[in-house]
C-alpha cells in the first residue's frame, strides 16, 4: 500500500469520531440519487452551450443559404410566402428577424392540432427551404431531456431534486476532502498517478471534485431559477420584494391594441385588457398574463414561456400563464387592419434592435407585437409592445427596469448558457459539465469496488455519532429554502435511521 493511500485510511480512521463517516454516509446517498441525472444533465447541457455551432451542421439545408449581392425580400413578402406552404388553419405565431447574410428566414407557425412547426426561406429569393416540427427539433429534445427528462412535471421535479441534492454531494464531498493532519494542500490538489486500483479512483475523484466544486455550484445557482417548481415560487418572492421584474410587467399591467374606431364598440374594447397571445407566442408577451381584466379570459393551461423550444425571453419578464384574448370576429362586424410585420421590424431597429431577435405576432384583434431580444449581453436586453394599429409602443423593458434578483439571473444564465464570453464561455461550460459526468462515474467506480455482494454498500454508522451542529442546521436551513429537496432529506433520514439503524443494533447485540 502507497503512503498516500496508508495516510487515507489512518485519516479515515482518526476521523470516525469527528463526523468523517456521517458525512461520508451522507455523499454517498446525495451521490447515489444524483449520479444518473449529473450524466444526463452533463451531456446534455454541453450539447446545448454548443447549439449556434450544432444546429447548423444538422439541419445545413433548412439554417443555411448561400450569401447574395441581391437585396433581401422583406418580411412581409417571406411572411406571405410562409403562409402559403402552410396548411390554410395554421396560424403565424412568430417570426425569426436576423441580418446574418448565411441565416434563412424562420417563421413559426401553430397548427390546428396546437402542434408547431417552423417553416424556413431564403430571404434573397424567397424559396421554401422546408418544414421542421418545433418539438421534433434536436435542440428541442436535448433541452426537454435537460430539464424534464421528456417525462413533463415529475421529470421536471426529479430534475430540480437532483440539482438541490447536488448542494448536499458539494458540501460533503468539500468536507471530506479537506487536508487532515500530514496531508499537505498539494496532496489535496494534484491528483497521484502513482496509486493503483481503489486508492487512485478515490485520489482522482477527490481533486477533480474539489477543482469542479466552484463550477458546479454555480451551475446549480444559476439554473434553479427556471426550474418549474422553485423556480416559480423564487420568481414571485423576488417580485413581491421588488426585486424582480419591473413594476407592472409580472402581472396588473394591461397590456392591448385598441381597436380604431369602426372595429368594434369602446366599451367592448374596454372587456378584454389582455393581449393576445397563444402557445407560442407566450415566450415574448407573457407578461400580460395576470392582467386586471384576466377573468374575461380563457387560460391554456400548461403553456408558459420557457416551453419555446429556444427560449427567446429574458427571465425577468417570461414563465408567466398565457391567457387567450377573446375571439373579437364572433362579436364585430368590422375588422381592423393591424401593422405589417415590416412596419413592426423598421420600428424595432430605429429603437436599437436591429438583428437576433424574435417578433410575437398579434393573433386577435386586441393582441399586441411583442419584440423579444436576448443577447448574449443582458445589459442589452429588450422586450416591446407595440401596438398592432398605431404603432404605439406600450411597454419598453430594459435591463436597467430589472430589480436586483433579476438582473443577477440574467448574468447567471448568460454564463450558465455558455453566452456571455463567447466561445471561451462555451468551452469552461462543456469543461465543467464533463467533468462532473467523470466525478459521477468514478464514484460509482469506487462504490462498485467497495460494495459487498449483495449489500448497498453504504459507509457503516458511527456508533456515537458527533452532535454536528452546523451541518444539521444547513441541512435544515437546505430544506427551508428548497422544500421539495427537505422533505425528500427527511425521508432520506427517516429511512436510514429505520432500516440500517436498527440493522445496526441488532448487529451490535449480537456482538
């Protein structure tokens, strides 16, 4: 045996009556349950921080077009154009605005089944490149496995278990790795090649969990905002505090197109204070959603902002309810004549926005266009109404509107996406993902090795456990500020003082 792996088990072994074995016992149930959602959510969460480079080498014949001298058709043409490879109930939801001279013209459209589809132009002569299914999209599925593993709400919820019992694995596995006695920091922090078999597993996975500790902390920061469950209620709270989204944008702002005289009654204008939103379109007007006049509307349940397939929606104003405007062509006899989208894209940019950014097309009468811009800087993110007759721009959020949890999210989740540096952000991303599926799979390694036949393997019970006070107070506090992951942690305990506590017992007796 090395002198290394000879100074590891004495250290254990000193350590049995200082809580090494409780905390050791404790990585190792936040390991087991978290090891096969790290892999899923390591691999897919690279995939994804590379999407502007995938994306184009799967789909070249639909993404791509070859650069032209001759000018660009407008996007009203490329609309109609749109419109007319379309099935005659499909409705246009959302258009795809960007100046890359390689890039086609995307337009999204909802078919009568509430399924969506993207149809794709060359923008120089305005042929039909093809069709592509919005759930079917590779992206699509790579982001559902991320966050759901396609399993809807319980693989949402499983997926925000892991990510808190992460928390637990970190701040165990930091404890378990910090030098004791003789140990020298350089031991701690350079992996030795030198050992063989179980000691060399263990030595790897103890640096290369301390050097990926940072990262993998903000990973779990950064992405429990726009988790289902939590996510939602941290939301609420920051906005309730003011520190969330600007005032009147996460609900009591009526947002709406007025009807020009001869389009309807004002009085019937005055009903629906919503805009006009669907499935779709919720990603970039959902902050419309809990209007004053919400009750003259028609829920479609489910249907929130972060179900785009790439979310174009910044977190401070998205991932609200998506109301339905009442249908104005039952109860008018006249209709109005909205906006062309051209008008709508000329406006954008005389405000600053000019490429990289999605329109929500009004679709009713009273609905507004929504420009939804999400760069990779969130200082500059915007989202606008406007209205669809007038022009008139009705909101202008910016990021200096965002309340302090807003714009900390917003930085977050640039660097989480792998947005904020560029390429050298992608690549820290995909480094810090893979390298926890390589501490995922040497602990399981190490457990396989150590495990008796026919037992789970758990590290032994100390038979007089240390107090721990501050390890059960974070628990605790854990569990407060993620209850889904304190209950789940109280049924952890239960279960091992039940089953291997008395197993423990009887075994003692025996002895």
């Amino acid at each position: 045996m090395s002198t290394l792996a000879r100074h590891n088990a004495a250290s254990d072994m000193a350590n049995s009556n200082s809580g090494y074995r409780t905390l050791w016992r404790w990585h190792f149930y936040a390991g087991l349950f978290v090891m096969p959602f790290l892999i899923v959510l390591a691999i897919t969460g690279t995939l994804y921080c590379f999407q502007p480079q995938i994306e184009p080498l799967l789909y070249p014949q639909l993404l791509v077009v070859e650069p032209q001298t001759a000018p660009r058709m407008t996007e009203d043409v490329l609309l109609a154009r749109a419109r007319a490879a379309m099935p005659a109930d499909a409705t246009a939801v959302t258009a795809t605005i960007s100046n890359e001279p390689q890039r086609s013209t995307e337009f999204i459209f909802r078919l009568a089944d509430g399924e969506k589809e993207s149809v794709y132009l060359n923008p120089y002569t305005g042929a039909v490149l093809g069709r592509l299914s919005v759930d079917q999209r590779f992206m699509q599925v790579d982001r559902m496995l991320h966050r759901k593993l396609l399993l809807g709400k319980p693989g949402e919820l499983l997926m925000e278990l892991a990510a808190c019992w992460t928390l637990v694995m970190l701040g165990t596995g930091v404890a378990l790795w910090w030098p004791r006695q003789a140990a020298s920091v350089r031991d701690a922090l350079v992996p030795r090649f030198t050992l063989k078999g179980r000691p060399l597993w263990k030595n790897v996975h103890a640096v290369a969990g301390i050097w990926l500790a940072l990262g993998a902390l903000a990973f779990v920061l950064t992405g429990l905002p726009w988790s289902g469950s939590w996510g939602k209620q941290f939301k609420a709270l920051a906005t309730a505090a003011n520190l969330g989204a600007p005032p009147g944008t996460w609900g009591g702002l009526p947002l709406r197109s007025t009807l020009p005289a001869g389009a309807g009654t004002a009085a019937s204008a005055e009903i629906d204070g919503t805009a006009s939103m669907d499935a779709t379109h919720s990603a970039h007007a959902a902050h419309s959603a809990h209007t004053a006049q919400a009750t003259q509307t028609d829920s479609m349940p489910g249907m929130v902002m972060d179900d785009l397939p790439l979310p174009q929606t910044p977190w401070a104003v998205g991932n609200a309810p998506v109301p339905a405007s009442t249908d104005y062509a039952s109860t008018h006899d006249k209709a109005a004549t909205p906006l062309p989208l051209g008008r709508i894209v000329a406006q954008a940019a005389s405000l600053g926005v000019t490429s990289g950014y999605n329109v929500a097309l009004p679709t009713s009468a009273t609905g507004v266009y929504t420009v939804s811009y999400f760069p990779a800087d969130p200082q500059l993110e915007r989202t606008i109404y406007i209205d669809q007759y007038s022009g008139r721009v009705l909101k202008d959020i910016r990021y200096a509107d965002y309340g302090g949890i807003s714009k900390a999210v917003s930085y977050g989740t640039s660097l989480h996406m792998g947005r904020y540096f560029g390429i050298a952000n992608q690549i820290l991303c995909a480094a810090i993902s893979l390298g926890l599926a390589l501490m995922a799979v040497t602990g399981c390694v190490m457990w396989w090795k150590r495990r008796p036949q026919g037992s789970l393997g758990a590290p032994s019970r100390e038979r007089a456990a240390p107090p721990m006070r501050g390890w059960k107070a974070g628990l605790v506090v854990l569990g407060i500020v993620f209850p889904l992951m304190g209950a789940t942690l109280l049924a952890v305990w239960l279960g091992d003082r039940a089953i291997f506590g008395r197993a423990g017992q009887r075994k003692r007796a025996a002895q």
